[in-house]
C-alpha cells in the first residue's frame, strides 16, 4: 500500500500541513501551491498559471506537468488519457498512473457551502475575487467518477472539511469512502510511517 496525497485549492485544505503528509506519502499539487512548498509533482492544466511556474525555473528543478510544456523550461505532459481534465484530477491521475494504491483528495471541496468563491488563492494572479460566482464543479465531479472507474481496484478517499460541498453521487461509488478531516487529522498525526 502506498498513499498519494492530492491537494487541491479549496479552503478546507488550509487545515493539512503539506510538509507533514511529504514524510508519510507523495504529494501531488497543482497551480501556486508551488509558492509555499515543493510537492513530489506539481501540475498546472490553465495556461497562465503553467507558464508562470515554468519562466520561473521551478519546472526545470521539480516534477511538473501541463498540458504544453514550453520547450527547454522542464516541463513535462499530462498522461494523454486525462489531459483535457482540469489540475486536480490530473494529479490524481498521475499518482494512479504512478501507481499509489490510496488516493487521498484534500481541498478538493467541489463547490461551495457558502455560495462564495471557494479557493484558497482568490484575489491572487490569475485567480477570482472574492466577489465572483464560484465555478461549477459538475467538470471535477464528473472527473474524478471516471478516475474511480478507471482505477477500480484502487482506494480513494475524499477527506471534508466543514468548507467541502456534499457530492451525493459519491457515495455511490464502490472504492470511494469519505472521511471528516478531522479523523484524517488524526491519522495523519500518528503514523509512525508511511500511509
């Protein structure tokens, strides 16, 4: 058994520290998150945000994937299976493809609780403002179904946080279970070892 930690930009995952889960498993991040930390992958699907990350030199030090890597600045592509989904369920497909056994989904929070914005780089470069409509989720839902379908033999955990939206048809699927972040929190604050 082997965990990839996949996180994801919605609020709920300001309450997992990056550097806690890089000594228990592998992670996998997408857009700015390469800002505060260096995941063991970094994945960026939106063409300014991967651009930025690669004139920056980040991708020629660290594993990062997009959909076009710019020529000689280290970035690598999307496996061709998932390419057109968007940075979250990319990362997951790598940590799949990579062949992680248990899919942790952290700040993936699909939506909102609150009808506003859910992200934890809003008002950033690139990203909406506080005031703007929050973005449909239906894309990554329907993303990460088919990554379960994909990988059926494979564990996938949504961890949710008060701020993560309810996804029904979740609960329909065989190798997903769901767990509070806070049953997560602790999980992750006494393994003595790997996930």
């Amino acid at each position: 058994m082997s965990a990839a930690f996949i996180l994801g930009n919605g609020k709920s995952r300001l309450a997992v520290n990056p550097s806690k889960l890089m000594e228990i498993g592998t992670v996998f991040g997408c857009n700015r998150l390469y800002q505060e930390c260096t995941p063991h992958c970094l994945v960026a699907t939106d063409r300014p945000i991967a651009e930025e990350i690669q004139n920056s030199g980040y991708a020629k030090k660290h594993r990062f994937h997009t959909r076009k890597p710019i020529v000689d600045l280290g970035g690598r592509f999307l496996a061709k299976d998932y390419k057109g989904f968007s940075s979250g369920p990319n990362a997951a497909s790598l940590a799949l493809i990579d062949g992680h056994s248990d899919i942790y989904l952290i700040g993936m929070d699909l939506g909102t609780t609150n009808g506003m914005v859910n992200n934890i780089y809003t008002n950033t470069k690139f990203y909406k403002k506080d005031l703007d409509p929050p973005t449909y989720p239906g894309n990554w839902i329907n993303q990460i179904i088919k990554l379960t379908e994909d990988f059926s033999t494979r564990q996938f955990w949504r961890i949710e946080g008060p701020e993560s939206a309810f996804v029904p048809r979740f609960n329909k699927i065989q190798n997903m279970r769901i767990m509070s972040m806070d049953k997560f929190l602790e999980k992750v604050n006494t393994a003595r070892g790997p996930l």
